[in-house]
C-alpha cells in the first residue's frame, strides 16, 4: 500500500514538472535548429539511443535499409548512442555513411551539449529522418519535429494510456507507422518497422528488397574466435549486467567455476569476461571458486569486438541477461543465460530459427512456474535472480557442454 502510495506521488510529481520540462527542451531544440542546411532527399538520418543489445537486434535491418537506399543513390547518418557507436563504426561503417556518436544520457540532462547536437543534426540537412525504436524516448525525439526533412517517420503509440508530450510529438512526424501491441521479439520488432517502410516506399513507386535480414556476426568476429579458440578450449563467465536487479551473485559465479572445474579440471580454462568495471566481481568469484581453481580474468582488457571475438571461440558462455549473451546467441556459441523474465520474448529467448547453437535461458522458479501456465506477462515485482540456484547451472552448463 506505501509503496503505491509513492509511486503515484512520483508520477503526479512527473505530471506536474512535464509542462515546464517540454516547454525548457523545445525552447532549447527550437533555436539549435533556427538555422538549417536545406533538405537533400540523399541523407536519411536515422536516430538509436538505446542500449547495444538493442543495437545488436536492429543491425540487420539497417544493412538492410542501407542496402535499399543505395539502390536510389541515398544513404544513411547514423545519430547512434555513444557507448556501442564504434562498434557500429567497425561492423556497419560500410554500410553507414556517416556514424554521429551520441551521449544520450548527457543529451537528456545537459542542454548545451543537446543544443550543439542538435545544431549538428540540424547541419546535415536530411530529407527523412527515421526513428524507428519501440521503446520510444520523448525526451531524446523531441527535436525532430523540428527539423524541416520533409519525410518524418516514427511508430504508432500503442500505450493505453499514453503520455500526453507524445501528442506534442505526433505533429512531428509525417508517418506513423503500425506497431502491433503484442510482445514481438525485438529482431522482429525492427523487421516490422522495416516493413511498414518498405510499404512507404513502395507507394511511392520504388521497388523494394526481400523482407529477409540474417541475423549473425561479421566473418571478422568468427575468424578471430578461431584464432583464439585454437589455444585450447575455454568457458565464458560474464557476471556484470547494467542493472543490479539482473545480475546473478558473484559468489555463485564462482560456486558454478568450482563445479565445472571439478568435473573438467584443465581441460577447459575458466575466463571471466566484461568491463572494467565489472572487474570489481572477480575477488568474490574467485574466492568462492577456491585457491585450486584457475581463473583467467579479461574485464576490462576487450573491447566490444574483443569481446565478441573472444564469445565466439568459446565452447560455452554462461551470461546474465545483457549484451554479452546477445553476442553469443547470434556468434552461434552454445549460450546459457540466466535472467529475470520480466520482459519475456521481447529479448529472449531467442526464435529457434533465428539460432546456429543452443541458447538456453533460465529464470527463477517463481516466474517458470507462471510460463508454465501460459502467462508471461510482466510481474508486479522483479523477480529474485539469485533464486536461480547454482547446482541448477551447473547442470544445465554440462548438458550443453556434453551434447
């Protein structure tokens, strides 16, 4: 009862600053784009500020409009979320022709840095703009209605009861494109944004590619994975997540090394994967593990194609619920992921057909007993991942380990 009470303080207290709020940021976005470079139908800006998994999902779709693009001598700007920009830089540079790198956090909060953004974006002079998310972002899109492209494209808004600055923004854009309000997995979430503009561009006379995009690595990434999986076989462990609810306990990250190493012994090495920042897991990982398991630690030592060089070798990664196990599932690596369930099929599992290898997920008892019974709606609370209990990874990792 308190914690609703709160919760509904927290959004009349949003209700009321959000007048001011679009007031301060349109004000902002208004005169960042007074002055802009006339549109050219050649320049399709197109603008991402999610996360890298997400990024990850619409990779092949945006090779896919590049590819037709090209075919009428048009191309892409990328106004892409500065934290897998270079990643986009290395894998898709040949298909972009142009990659905007983008704090989107800052960009939020810090209205200078919006305001020469802004001013850049509004200096390219693109005649479409696409703003294709599903999880839409008032405060990042915002400036698009804006600017003077005179193609706008964005979705439906499919709330119930939804924000009202999204009938601010509606004016904004030229085309709304359908979005179905059942749970899509988001590969084919992009694809159906993909499709509906293929509809578009269709009713303007222009033939369209195949709706087909393949999900899957760049060669570059395999063939590194190769290079690295001929020094021996080796097991992934990447215990960090972006959010602390998803985040299995290191302590039973190193329970599940001392059960693999107990059965394997050397012959696989144990490598514990992720960021700098997740290096601060190790010294309980390894102190659960024990003095006689050997842990090769690499947080902070790959970047982002590192790391997926070094998936893509592995014979096994074991990865809570982030980017980490997108790389594996679309790198072919037999991947076991441990996660929450919260957003059931928006993320994973992965479509069976959409995978080279076994992704096998686990969730905590409580939600797979409500999957078994048909209902993958979100819970009320987040469920506990530490529910999820090592012997049961354990388990699940020699089954994938021995198939």
């Amino acid at each position: 009862m308190l914690r609703s009470f709160f919760a509904r303080l927290r959004q009349l207290s949003r209700q009321y600053r959000q007048p001011r709020r679009i007031a301060r940021l349109s004000q902002v976005d208004a005169a960042a784009l007074a002055t802009q470079a006339p549109p050219n139908p050649s320049r399709v800006l197109v603008v991402r500020n999610d996360s890298i998994g997400d990024y990850l999902l619409y990779r092949p779709w945006l090779r896919q409009l590049s590819a037709e693009l090209r075919r009428h001598n048009r191309h892409i700007v990328l106004a892409a979320n500065a934290l897998w920009a270079p990643l986009a830089q290395a894998w898709d540079g040949d298909v972009v022709a142009e990659i905007i790198p983008v704090n989107f956090g800052r960009f939020m909060q810090d209205l200078p840095y919006r305001a020469d953004v802004v001013e850049r974006l509004g200096q390219l002079g693109a005649g479409e703009v696409q703003y294709p998310q599903h999880g839409r972002e008032p405060v990042v899109e915002n400036f698009i209605r804006f600017l003077h492209a005179p193609v706008r494209v964005g979705r439906q808004v499919v709330h119930a009861n939804p924000d009202p600055w999204f009938a601010v923004l509606a004016a904004g854009y030229t085309h709304h494109l359908p979005t179905s309000p059942a749970v899509l997995f988001e590969y084919d979430r992009n694809g159906e944004f993909f499709a509906g503009w293929r509809q578009l561009v269709a009713a303007a006379g222009a033939a369209s590619l195949a709706t087909t995009a393949p999900l899957a690595l760049p060669a570059s990434v395999h063939e590194a994975g190769e290079q690295l999986a001929a020094g021996g076989p080796y097991i992934v462990l990447f215990p960090g997540a972006s959010a602390r609810q998803k985040r299995w306990p290191a302590e039973y990250f190193g329970e599940l090394a001392r059960g693999l190493h107990q059965r394997y012994g050397a012959h696989y090495q144990l490598v514990v994967a992720g960021s700098a920042s997740d290096a601060e897991y190790v010294p309980a990982i390894a102190q659960a593990a024990g003095p006689t398991v050997p842990l090769h630690d690499h947080c902070g030592r790959t970047d982002l194609p590192g790391l997926a060089a070094l998936i893509a070798g592995a014979r096994l990664l074991i990865s809570n619920d982030t980017v980490a196990a997108h790389l594996g599932a679309q790198a072919g690596t037999p991947t076991l992921v441990l996660l929450m369930g919260e957003n059931y099929g928006k993320f994973f599992p992965y479509p069976p057909a959409l995978l080279g290898a076994t992704c096998r997920c686990l969730f905590p008892p409580s939600q797979e007993a409500r999957f078994a019974q048909g209902d993958f709606s979100p819970p009320a609370q987040d469920p506990l991942i530490a529910q999820i209990e090592p012997d049961r990874v354990l388990s699940t990792a020699i089954e994938l380990l021995e198939k």
